[in-house]
C-alpha cells in the first residue's frame, strides 16, 4: 500500500482515538459531577443516591451514544443501499444495466417450466437518430433524449416486464409469457408513445425516432440467445418496417414476421 492510500486511513483512526477518548472523558466528567451533587443532599439515603446515579447516567450517556449509533448504522445502509442500485441500474435512466439485466432474466429463465408455458418475448429498441441529436444540440441534450425514452418505453410497457439499457442507444424488454400479439402491441404502443413525446432541445421541436425488433420463444431461451436473435431481428429490418418480430418454436426453428 502506497503512502497517499495509508494517509486518510491514519487521519481516520486518528479521528476515531480522538473521539473515543474525549467521550470516555466526558462520561467520566458527567458522572462525578452527578455523584458530588447527591454527595451533598441532606434528604437523600445512600441507597436513593445509588438508585438515582444507577438511573440518571445510562439516560444521559446512552440515549445520545445509541442514537448517534443507530443514526449512523441508518446512513451506512441508505449507502449500501444505494451502491447496491448502483451496481445494477444505469445512472442516466435509473434501467437495469446489461449485466444485471441479463442476470435477472437468466434467473427467470432458469427454473423448468411446463411446455406450454415456456413462452415469452424480448425486445429491442434502438433510438435511431440519437446520433443527429447529439450532433445538433450537443451530448447533454443526448442524455435528455436517452432518458426520456428510457421514461416512455416504462409508462407503456405491462407490469411484470423488465427493461434494461443495453447500450448507448439502446434498450431491451423482457416481456416473460408473452404472445405475439402481446409483443407487437407493446412494440407498437413504445413506437407510437415515443414519436408523440415531448421534446425540445434548446426550443426546437424535436421528434424522436425509434425502431423495434425482437423475438417470441416457445422454448427455454437464456439472455445471449434472447440478445443475438432479437438483435438479428433489428438488422434485418427495412425502414418499411414498423416493428419486426421472429418467432422461435419449440423445436429451435424461427420464422420473421
């Protein structure tokens, strides 16, 4: 370990002795003062001065020592807490970042289910003119066009879907025991919903642009399968098409439509 790194460690214990010691000395300060007090009252026994020492010091020194510590313990999780969130959600969108998002389905994925019910669809969005947005009004104006995507696609998908950010300019939907007809109507609504958004950088009306591909699977599928063939999907699509849809059968076998 180099000097720099051992230096606010050392301040920190230093902090810490220093504390321990001016505390201790305090409670030490509080508890004769109480004791030389009843020393000198006439109308109390012994055995009430005790009672009342026994009694008054543990409310004066542990009341503030446990509340100072619980409010400490409280700030220690609120920061764990909040590294925990950090570590699986994207910071501009407040989505689940690919690695948690790809983890999080691979558990839902995971457990055997019945054939009939091993259904569901995943779903690619990619923000198509993110790049002229960028060029134009500058990065920050990016980053509010990201994020207000990142706000439609969850006001218009169900529920139980999953949203996640899987790239600069992309988003997926893991939308578990989902139809055709299901993933279409959300496809189409996330299209629709995006287009009509509000947005107006630097005062100029703006219209966002989105495009939509992916799969529905009949079959246990993990989250590079889902990935690389909602994501064929997308790149196989035409300008012509709204929203672009394969499915995967039971048997492994995909058809577009």
């Amino acid at each position: 370990m180099s000097i720099p790194e051992t230096r606010p460690l050392r301040r920190g214990w230093r902090r810490i002795i220093l504390l321990t010691i001016a505390g201790t000395a305090a409670c030490i300060a509080l508890s004769l003062a109480l004791n030389y007090l009843l020393l000198f009252s006439d109308t109390l026994s012994p055995f009430g001065r005790s009672m009342i020492t026994a009694t008054a010091l543990p409310l004066l020194i542990g009341v503030p020592a446990f509340a100072y510590l619980g409010l400490k313990l409280e700030e220690a999780r609120g920061y764990k807490r909040t590294l925990t969130r950090l570590a699986s959600h994207d910071g501009l969108t407040d989505c689940f970042n690919v690695s948690a998002f790809g983890a999080l389905i691979d558990r839902r994925a995971a457990p055997p289910q019945p054939v009939g019910e091993r259904r569901g669809a995943f779903l690619v969005i990619e923000v198509g003119n993110l790049r002229q947005i960028n060029m134009r009004f500058g990065l920050a104006w990016g980053d509010e066009a990201v994020k207000l995507v990142a706000e439609t696609i969850r006001a218009s998908i169900r529920s139980g879907d999953i949203i996640g950010r899987i790239g600069s300019n992309e988003f997926a939907v893991f939308l578990p025991g989902a139809t055709r007809e299901n993933a279409v109507d959300v496809g189409e609504r996330v299209r629709a919903d995006v287009a009509t958004a509000y947005f107006t950088p630097a005062s100029v009306s703006a219209r966002l642009d989105v495009r939509v591909g992916g799969i529905v699977f009949e079959q246990d599928l993990g989250f590079d399968d889902m990935f690389r063939a909602a994501e064929e999907t997308l790149v196989e699509a035409t300008p012509a098409d709204q929203i672009r849809l394969s499915v995967i059968n039971g048997n492994g076998q995909r058809a577009v439509h």
